[in-house]
C-alpha cells in the first residue's frame, strides 16, 4: 500500500533557495545600488557629450527614424513612443518633458530640438500635450551624433537586448559647458550653467595648444555662463571661484532702464535672470505694492510680446526712482545661480573645474577622431584594393574577358581569375560583377583618379593615426568649423559688483521734520524748508490737518535715520526715516499703517536714533520715565530685535503713560521735569538695570494731579543750559548748575514758572547754543529758531514767548536738533 506522505529525509528545493543575510547589509547594499542606477542612470550628465541618457536617446531615436533637421517635422507622441518603446521604458511624461525643454529657447542656450506648435513659455506655461505638438532635430544637434555609425563610440544593448544604443554620443562641441545641464540625484546634485559656443569652443582650442594652461587662462576665452534669457552677471570673483573649484554662486541680474516721462518716470524690464518666471515675477512685485512694501508704484504692465521681454513698472509722481530701483534689486530683480560642476567621469559622479571639463572633452574628441580615422582607413584601404584589381582587369582586359568567357559559372569565373591573373577574392568578386560598359577609356580614367584621390585620403589617415600633433589639429579645424557655422554673439554681459547699496546709500542725507497727527497721518518736511526765525514768531503752516485732527508728535532727524520709536501706551516700533514720504509743508500727510502699526489712541511719546546705540554694549541703556513718575533703565541690547507691530519697552499701571527716553552710559544724571513745572536732578546708578517688561521704580514725587512732562540726561560738568518749553509758547534755558542733585523719588525745584499765561510744560531738553529747536502746535504752525534767541535766566521764572500760540492751540511737541554744516552755510549766506 502506497503513502502520500512527503519524505521526510527529501531535500527541500524551497529552502534550499533561502538564504540568510543581515538586513542593515541588505538594505545598504539595495540603497547604494539604486542610487549609483540613479545617478549614472538618470539624473547626471556624462562629461563627454553632456547629456543624462533620455536626452541622448530622444535625439538617437530621433536618428534612427531620420527625423533630421532637414525633414519634415514628426508628431512629438510619435518621437516619444519611439524612444519609450525602444530605448527608454521610464515612461512618456519623463521623455516628453525632456523632449520639451531641449526645444524652449529660453532653457537651452543652443536648442537641440527643432519644435513646431506649443513648447511652453517663460511665463511657465506648460507645453500643449503630445499629440498637438511637432519636432524635429535641430541642426546644431546632428553635429552631436556626426559620424556615429563610423564606430566612434561604444553601443550598448538597449532594456530589452533588442537593439543597440550609443553609451555617449560623438559630440563634436563640448555640449556639457555649452548647454550645462542641471539635476538631482541620490545624495547629490549638479547645475551646469550654459555658455557661448564661441567662447568655448576657443578656450578648448586654446587648451589643444597649451596643455600647461591655467583655469585663469581659459577665463580669457570663458568670460562667464551665458544664459540664454541674457541679463547681467554681478562682478566676476563669484565666475572665477566657480570655474576654479567647480562650485560657486553667480549673481545674475536682470536687465532694466529707467524711461523719463513728463510727469514720473518709468522703470522698465527687458531681460530676466536664468529661470525666473515672468508671471511670477510681476505677481510678486504687485504684492509687494498692494502689501506696502514697495512704495511709489503707480501701476505696473507687462508688455511683453514676440519681440521680447517689457515689464513697465510706472512710478508716482513724487517717488523716488532710485529707491524703487533699489527694492526691486534686492526682492526680485537678481538671482543667485549656484554652480556645481558635477557630471560622470568613467562612470563616476566628480566634481570639475573648468579646465578638467575641457580637458575630459578633448580626451574624448581625441577617442572619437581615432577611432573614426581607423574606420575610414578600412574602408578606404578595401576601396583601393578593388581600384588596385579593377585597374590591373583593364590593363589586360582581353584576357580578362576571354577567361570569364570560357567559365562555365561565376564561381568558376572567380576561382579562374584568382588562379590565372593573382586576383584576391574581393577582387575577382567585383570583376565578375562589373558591366562592360566600364572598360572604356573614359571609365578607367575616372578609376585612375579615384584611386589616387583613394591613396591620398590612406596616405592622409594614417598620417593622423600616427601623430597627435595631427589628431589634434583634426579637432581644432573641426571645432573651428562648428564656431563658424553657429556661433554668436554673447548675450549675458557683466556689471561690477558695487556691493549692498541700502536706500539709505540712494537718499540724500538731509535733516527733516517728522510731523504725525492723532488721526495716524504722517510725512516728512526737509528742515530748510522752515527758515529760522526770531522767538516770539507765529511760524507757518506746518500741515493741512483734517476737521478736529491735530499734530500729536513731531521730531526731528536725519533722511538716514533709523529711529526706534517709543509711544505712549509703552511700545517701541523700528521707523527708517527715508520711508516717511516726503511731501509739502502745507501737504495732510499720508496713513501711517503702513509705516507704524499704531493702536487706537497710540501716539508717539519719545524718538531715539539707533543708529549710534551700541546693541552689544552692556554699559549702554535707555532711560524711560512715566507720566506718573516711574524710572527705568534697561540695555539697548534688548531692543535689537524689534518686530514690525512693535515690542514692549515698559510695563505701565492703569492710567500711566510712557513720557519720555532718553540714551544714558551709567555715568549721566537724569532730569526729570514735571508739567506744574518741577524738576529733579538725580544720578541714573539709583536707578538700577531691568527687563523690558518691568515698571521701573519711583523717580520723582508728583503733587496732586501733576505728571512728568520730559527727561534730560546731564553729563558730568554739563556746560549745557536746559531748555524748558511751556504749552501757552512759552519757555527758557537755564544753567544746570542750577539744578543741585538729590536722591530720586523726591518733589524736586522749581524749574519753571506755570499758571495761566505760560500753561503747563510741554517739554524739556538739555541743549547747546548751536542747536536749533522746532516747536509745533496742535494746530499745524511750525517754527523754528535757534537756541539761543531763547533767554538764559534762573529757575523758578516765567521765561519768554518763544512761539505765538493762537487762541484755543497750543504747543503739541518741540524737537532740538543742531542743523548740518550745509544747512549752517546756507543760511549763512542768506
């Protein structure tokens, strides 16, 4: 009785199979050879001829199917299939897209493909679907696979061991340089910039005579990438770096004028840098404007059409061009390309310089010509041979005939031949087969001079074969050649390298009132614009102010100011002077929400110019006090960083105010002024150094319903007086001696004299007998006068009228500042 049970001493064919491994070693090992297919495979180009394999077998599919630039276009899904079918199983998307990009004009330096219909745009337009869409060899690219059939380079069997494919192309330009290429691989990446074929065709040539050459050398014929969209590349150390070391960033700038009108200017866009996307480029700069980041745009077209790039960016009438010109430079108008000369030597990814590209070229060029060389010679040596056995058939050309004659076949003829008259085998074939007709006189002329025309081209390879010298001189006149039939003229030109320019650098620098209204109006006045006058005066309209607004702050500063700003409710904003537009005396001013994001109700209390603030310092600090009489100090280090909505300064209790800061070293006294006009000198070490975000401690103690109207800081041996202005447009300086120094937290002196003529104290300051002093009213008058038309008396006095403050108005901020040299001449002169 049989069984159906397996035998248990049976070998086992399944297990046999199972073999037993680490997975981390498989895993590595799986990983590094996916990415050496990826890299050799797909994403890098080789050196030789420049190309990742689907661009080098778009254009052999191409070949094949003799779709040439001298024939008729051809479907693109037909060329995509082709090369999918035959060549390259990656899919059609991957090859259609490849197809495309060689065809754009403005991705490739010298096109490969001839396209006809819709291959996309600048703008990022995609290319019409495959089916809508034609192409053809360009002529530039048959020199890329000139004489391929002529055994110059290696084939390879194709995915499916069909057909064979080329592993490189001929090349017969230095493609990589002249079209770069650009990819991502596993764990590394290369981006070729495009060059002009002229240049690089004469660097190589030079490299031919000079082997010893420097990568600077060559930069003589290389004067850098040049993109096919053109514009401009920034200074030439960054091209030097990269030629040299195969890495580096280039600056690559667009190309753009300024178009004067009669009432504003134009600045207008011709050129883009490399790979910048039109569209987006006008959205992005459109932004820019709607969010307020670009002042001064009026409107902004794009004119763009067949004939090239125009992108018309038109300013306001009272913009300041340069400016515009700077922002749109830093944001959108330059691009950095970095370059990383990475493609396949033998097979391996390697980073090269300029030189070794060339070299690796030339190396190349040198195989193909040699192997080209040994193929013509075969063939023109069995050429000659025939020649050889077909003049010896006509010398004796009766026998000859009379033997075939007596044959009794064509093998009997040959074997006769051979045998009778010392005929080869190739010889006595092609005797059999030649017509009677080319045993005239006229035919055996013309072999005579094709087999000397024969022995010459023998004579002429085997002279290349045997010497480089003469190989290489192949190469050059064929490179030579190449640079006659397509080259032109550079597109990309260079600009020097100014360095960072800041609108500040563009701005002239000069000093100007900041005038900003409870209703979040603000502008800029040049401080000339109000001539100094004698105290006392009404001064002119400093602003046209809206019904029932009314000037908050004013202060003074420079066009190249950067300010830190300091408000009332304790918050500190960054303010850069020269983006307060500039405008009339008599001009409202425009919203301030897009300049300072001021709260309802916000107003700025206290300006301090942070340009001199040392923000490493630990010595240096800010002194604030409240209207309640809170100190304190705190380093300019925290303020460093100050977001665009503002940061705390200072903490405030319920109903306080921030009144005033001021910059101290540790080594100043603080005057603190109250608005019942008291004051209070004290030295600021009693105030010790705390956080942003804490209260201070009690500087002065305040009677009844007064507040600090201001705070001076006081050198030692100050020779300076203090001036003290009043709301009625009253005011006066006196020496600091004056004011004798106690401990902080009392009531203080009488500084100033208040009551109904003079009204409570609007500000104090500690000034020289060179400073000017600004004074405006709530009510828009401006005045300005110097210092020292203001009288020098004692504490506790009424002072004089330094401004004509009308019924109703009175004085809403005074700002000090001393006037520039030039200012100083011009009114000297006046």
């Amino acid at each position: 009785m049989s069984s159906d049970a397996p035998d248990p001493d049976a070998p086992d064919e399944v297990a046999d199979r199972v073999k037993n491994v680490r997975v981390d070693e498989e895993m590595e090992q799986s990983y590094i050879d996916y990415a050496m297919s990826v890299i050799a495979g797909r994403a890098l180009p080789d050196v030789r001829d420049g190309l990742k394999p689907v661009h080098r077998r778009i254009l052999y599919a191409m070949h094949e199917a003799g779709v040439s630039s001298g024939s008729s276009h051809r479907k693109s899904s037909n060329i995509v299939g082709d090369t999918m079918g035959d060549y390259h199983p990656h899919g059609d998307s991957a090859i259609y897209d490849a197809l495309v990009r060689m065809a754009q004009d403005f991705s490739m330096r010298y096109p490969l493909v001839d396209g006809q219909g819709n291959f996309g745009s600048v703008d990022g337009d995609p290319a019409a679907a495959m089916r809508y869409t034609e192409a053809r060899m360009a002529s530039i690219a048959e020199e890329l696979l000139t004489d391929i059939e002529k055994d110059t380079v290696d084939f390879q069997s194709n995915y499916d061991d069909r057909l064979t494919e080329p592993e490189v192309l001929p090349s017969a330009f230095p493609n990589l340089l002249v079209n770069g290429s650009s990819g991502i691989a596993v764990g590394m990446s290369t981006n070729v910039p495009p060059h002009n074929l002229g240049e690089v065709i004469d660097a190589t040539v030079h490299l031919i005579d000079n082997p010893d050459c420097t990568v600077v050398d060559l930069m003589d014929y290389v004067k850098g990438p040049d993109f096919p969209t053109a514009g401009n590349i920034v200074g030439r150390s960054d091209v030097k770096q990269a030629y040299q070391t195969g890495r580096g960033r280039v600056r690559v700038r667009a190309e753009y004028h300024v178009e004067e009108g009669d009432s504003s200017d134009s600045i207008v866009i011709t050129e883009l840098p490399y790979q910048q996307n039109k569209s987006k480029l006008v959205e992005r700069i459109a932004d820019d404007v709607r969010d307020g980041d670009l002042d001064g745009v009026r409107d902004l077209r794009d004119e763009s059409d067949r004939n090239g790039i125009r992108i018309v960016v038109e300013l306001k009438r009272n913009a300041n061009t340069d400016v515009v010109e700077n922002h749109l430079l830093e944001s959108h108008l330059e691009r950095t390309f970095g370059v990383i000369n990475l493609a396949l030597v033998d097979g391996q990814p390697k980073v090269l310089t300029l030189k070794e590209m060339l070299e690796e070229y030339v190396a190349h060029r040198k195989e193909v010509v040699r192997r080209r060389s040994e193929h013509d010679l075969a063939e023109a040596e069995d050429r000659a041979h025939i020649l050889e056995g077909r003049l010896k058939a006509l010398e004796q050309a009766d026998d000859v005939v009379e033997t075939i004659q007596n044959a009794e076949d064509r093998d009997d003829a040959k074997e006769a031949l051979k045998d009778d008259f010392g005929f080869t085998q190739a010889q006595a074939d092609h005797i059999v087969r030649m017509q009677l007709g080319s045993l005239t006189s006229m035919e055996a002329a013309e072999i005579e001079s094709e087999y000397e025309e024969v022995t010459d081209r023998i004579e002429r390879l085997e002279e290349i074969l045997g010497s480089e010298e003469e190989l290489l001189s192949v190469i050059k006149e064929e490179l030579r050649d190449i640079k006659e039939e397509y080259a032109d003229e550079r597109r990309t030109s260079f600009i020097e390298d100014t360095g960072t320019v800041t609108d500040e650098d563009l701005i002239p620098e000069e000093d100007v009132v900041v005038v900003l209204s409870e209703s979040d109006y603000i502008k800029r006045v040049p401080a000339d614009t109000f001539d100094a006058q004698h105290r006392g005066g009404k001064g002119i309209i400093g602003t046209d102010l809206k019904d029932e607004d009314r000037v908050s702050a004013v202060f003074t500063a420079s066009t190249h100011d950067y300010l830190l700003c300091f408000t009332n409710q304790g918050q500190v904003y960054r303010l850069k002077v020269h983006q307060v537009p500039e405008m009339s005396r008599t001009a409202r001013g425009t919203s301030a929400v897009n300049i300072l994001d001021l709260d309802d109700g916000e107003e700025i209390s206290a300006v301090v110019t942070a340009d001199d603030l040392d923000f490493e310092s630990d010595d240096e600090y800010l002194t604030m006090a409240t209207r309640h009489g809170y100190v304190k100090r705190t380093t300019v280090g925290e303020f460093e960083n100050i977001r665009s909505t503002g940061i705390i300064a200072i903490s405030l209790e319920d109903g306080d105010e921030l009144a005033d800061v001021e910059v101290t070293d540790g080594s100043h006294d603080v005057v603190l002024g109250s608005e019942h006009g008291m004051a209070i000198r004290f030295d600021e070490t009693d105030v010790r150094a705390m956080g942003r975000n804490a209260r201070g401690v009690r500087g002065m103690d305040l009677e009844g319903d007064d507040k600090v109207a201001g705070l001076a800081p006081v050198e030692p041996d100050d020779e300076r007086t203090l001036l003290t202005v009043t709301e009625y447009g009253y005011g006066k300086r006196t020496p600091l001696s004056e004011y004798r120094k106690q401990s902080r937290n009392g009531k203080g002196l009488v500084d100033i004299k208040t009551g109904e003529r003079n009204g409570s104290v609007v500000s104090l300051d500690t000034v020289s007998d060179d400073d000017n002093l600004v004074a405006m009213s709530e009510a828009g008058q401006i005045i300005r006068l110097p210092v020292d038309e203001v009288s020098t008396v004692g504490r506790n006095t009424k002072g004089v009228k330094v401004m004509d403050v009308e019924d109703g108005d009175e004085v809403a901020a005074v700002s000090v500042y001393r006037p520039s040299e030039s200012d100083e001449d011009e009114a000297s002169e006046e």
